[in-house]
C-alpha cells in the first residue's frame, strides 16, 4: 500500500514540474514577443568600428564646453567615458549622446563629479561673464528703458500736482488726493511695463508683476483693518450722513460733530470732550442724528393714588403743558395710563418741542415740574409707599380705623391754586458747544470731509 502512495506522489511531482516548465518557457515566450526591438548585436567586431565610435563621440564631446574633457574608450562595442564633470546633469547628458551612436553596444559610465573649487567657480563665472558681456551690449536699450520710465514717472507726477483741477472734479478734497495718487501709482506702473517690453524682458516683466500682486496680496491680508477703515472714509465722504455741529449718538457716543477725517469722526461730547471714533465703525454703526429733524417729542411719567380718577388727572396735566410757551400747539400734549398697581396708577405726558428754541433737557424739567404742580393743586395725590396692617383680633380698633376712613373719603379734597411758572428758569438752548465747534473748526488745520454740497442720507 505504501508503494502505491508513493509511486502516485512521484507521478503527482512529475507532473507539476512538466506543468511549471512549459509556463516558464510560454511567459518566455511572451516576454520576448512584449519587448522593444533593441538593436543586434553582431557576432563579429573590428577595432575599425570601435575606433570610428571612439572618434565620433571625441568631436561631438569637442563641440560642447562642458563635455570637451570627457575622455572616450571603445572595445567591443562598449563604450567607456572617464574624466572629471562639475555638473551632474552634464554626466547623464554625456551618457545619452553616446547610446545614440550606431555601432554602441553598452555605455559605461566612469565620470566623476569633480569637487575641484576652481571648477565649480569657473561655469559661474562664465555665465556671469555673458551676462556682463550682455549688459554691456543692451546698455542703449537700457538707458531708453530708463528715460522712458523716468518720462512716464514726471507725466504722472505733473498731472497729479493740479490738486484744485482734480478736487474740483471729485466730491471732496479726500477724493481728489486719492484719484492724484492713482495717477501717480498708474504712470509708474505703465512706465515701468513699457521700459521692460522696450528691452526685451518680457519674462522679467511676468515675474516682477507676479511677486508684485503676491507681495501686495501679503500686504492687503496684513493691514486689512486699515484698509477697511479708509474704505469707509471714502464711503462716508460721497454720502455723508450728519453734518457738522449735528447732534448724534454713534455706537452709543453721544456727542455733537466736528468734523469728518480720512481715518475718525472726531465728536465732542456734551461735557465738552473730543471723542474720535474709527470710522470703520460709524460706516457699520446705527446712527442716531437729533438735529435732522427740528421737533422732538419729550415725555415722563407721573403716579397718582390708585383712588384719583386717572382721566382727571392726565386733563389737568396736559392743561399745565399746553399753558407752557415752549410746548408746541401742533402737535398737542398728549397723555395715558401706563399701568396700574397696588397703590398706585402711572400716567405718561408726551409734548413736542422745537430744538432750535428750546433745550430738550431744559424743557423737560420745565415740564415735569408744570405737570406735577398743577396735579398736586387739582387735589391729586402723588403715591407714597403704604403698608397695611391686619387689626382683625381687636374688634374696636378695626371699627375705629374703619370709621376714619369712611369719614376722609366723604370729606372733601382740598384745593390748591398752581404757582406761576418761574421766568427765571430758562429753556433757551445753551450754545457753548455749538460756538466751541465753529471756533475750532475755523482755526484747525486737519482735513475736514464734510461737505454741505454733498447730499446727506
């Protein structure tokens, strides 16, 4: 049995080194139909071939500089390169010029990269020689170069000195500057591009612009927040939206204007500060102008006892307001309820007035203080805090508390007569910022951008 086994197994193996053998030889096969046709090597060789090798590769290495001390064996066919090169680009380029020779069977490449100072040094100094050598001969070309790009400069340069000319032309000063100085910008530009085509370099040109709009674009990222704001300069002068000497509140900066720069609104507060605000944000900010519109509405409230008749007392109210001559007819006082609490009802009276007669502060306090006298004199009482106390486990003092109570609301309320408004109290505006801001806007020397000619949003 244990010949039978292994005589199968001998078969099994003579079998799968027949079966291994004839793949070997097919791939084979394929692999020699797959490859490029090399050229053949022939079964004979003379010294004349090698030698007419040899030579031809001396006169082709000859008529290069770089490969002229590349020295050159042939035997067989085979060609040996020796010597010594500075560049290892030009070891590759020898070896390729000579597998492109009829007759090269293989190429041996014994050159070495030379690590000679002297030689390193020369190939520089060659190149830089030619380039000195080219200077040299383009220096017409350059020196037109140069007095084109001088002339295109001292053009540029002369048109922008017209400053009247071009703030004439433009919104404001602020416009005129900036459209001067892309005048000046521009000539350069074009002169500079016009000198560069007159020499010839134009790859130069390609470059220099190149690193120009990257170098710009490095710029642009690292000074953006200063560019912004001188953007919206530009943008505040063409559309202005307060005047100066108005009264605005800007990111919550109250103040009156000054004036309007190409890089702050300077504000002077209402305690006679400067406040200057970047304008980057008064371009973004909500603004809130006072002076725009003339009239403006003041309004208080006032609390009477949650007993009075509120009706009553808002009439008498807007009695005491109407009577003030500061107090505008049309539109008229008004007044209403604004809530009501536990001992208490809240009145609120509305009035209109001018700005240009009246201080809105001033005029204000001039009528709380009508309305309050004039509701204190109809016998309305003004809410005092109360506390109430529970007096339930003594029968007779509940009784008493009750029976006061009873009798002061049947008594009758008693009456005032309302004092005269003080004349001495006046709601003339106060003008000492106003006369502050003109005085400092004559005698400063900054720019001022506002314009009364532009139009005001």
């Amino acid at each position: 049995m244990k010949a039978k086994l292994g005589g199968v197994y001998l078969v099994a193996c003579l079998t799968l080194a027949v079966g291994l053998g004839a793949l070997a030889d097919r791939a084979h096969a394929q692999a020699v139909e797959a490859a490029p046709d090399a050229p053949v090597i022939r079964t004979q060789s003379d010294a004349q071939s090698d030698a007419a090798i040899a030579e031809r590769l001396r006169r082709i290495y000859g008529e290069l500089d770089t490969l002229s001390v590349v020295r050159v064996r042939v035997a067989e066919g085979v060609v040996t390169l020796e010597g010594a090169l500075s560049d290892r680009d030009d070891l590759a380029r020898a070896e390729q010029i000579a597998q492109r020779v009829d007759g090269v069977v293989a190429v041996r490449n014994d050159i070495e990269a030379s690590v000679d100072v002297g030689e390193r040094v020369s190939p520089f100094l060659q190149k830089l020689t030619g380039l000195l050598r080219s200077a040299i001969n383009a220096t017409p070309l350059l020196l037109l170069g140069g007095l084109v790009l001088a002339g295109f400069v001292i053009l540029g340069w002369w048109l922008a000195s017209f400053n009247r000319f071009w703030r004439r032309l433009t919104p404001n000063p602020f416009v005129g500057d900036l459209l001067a100085q892309a005048i000046r910008v521009a000539s350069v530009v074009v002169g500079f591009v016009l000198a560069l085509n007159l020499v010839g370099a134009t790859a130069l040109m390609g470059t220099v612009l190149g690193g120009a709009g990257v170098i710009g674009l490095a710029i642009g990222f690292a000074v953006r927040d200063a560019l912004e704001n001188y953007i919206s300069s530009i943008m505040l002068s063409l559309r202005q939206p307060f005047r100066a000497n108005d009264h605005v509140v800007i990111d919550g900066q109250e103040g009156k204007v000054v004036r309007l720069t190409s890089r702050a609104t300077v504000l002077m507060t209402l305690d006679g500060n400067h406040l200057r605000i970047p304008n980057t944000i008064v371009f973004k900010a909500v603004i809130l102008n006072y002076t725009r519109n003339p009239e403006r509405r003041l309004e208080f409230e006032l609390g009477v006892d949650a007993e009075d008749d509120p009706e009553a007392a808002i009439s008498t109210g807007v009695a005491a307001l109407t009577a003030l001559d500061f107090i505008l007819a049309e539109p008229a006082p008004s007044g209403l309820i604004v809530a009501v609490g536990d001992s208490n009802i809240v009145l609120k009276f509305m009035a209109w007035i001018n700005q240009a007669d009246a201080d809105f502060l001033k005029a204000r306090s001039r009528s709380i203080r009508a309305a309050k006298m004039a509701v204190e004199a109809a016998g309305f009482t003004l809410p005092e805090p109360i506390y109430r106390l529970r007096v339930d486990q003594f029968p007779n003092l509940a009784a008493m508390d009750t029976a006061r109570v009873t009798r002061e609301a049947d008594a009758p309320r008693p009456t005032r007569t309302v004092a005269a408004p003080d004349d001495g109290l006046s709601v003339r505006p106060d003008v000492h910022i106003d006369e502050t801001i003109e005085a400092e806007r004559r005698g400063a020397s900054e720019e001022d951008l506002l314009s009364t000619e532009r139009p005001i949003e």
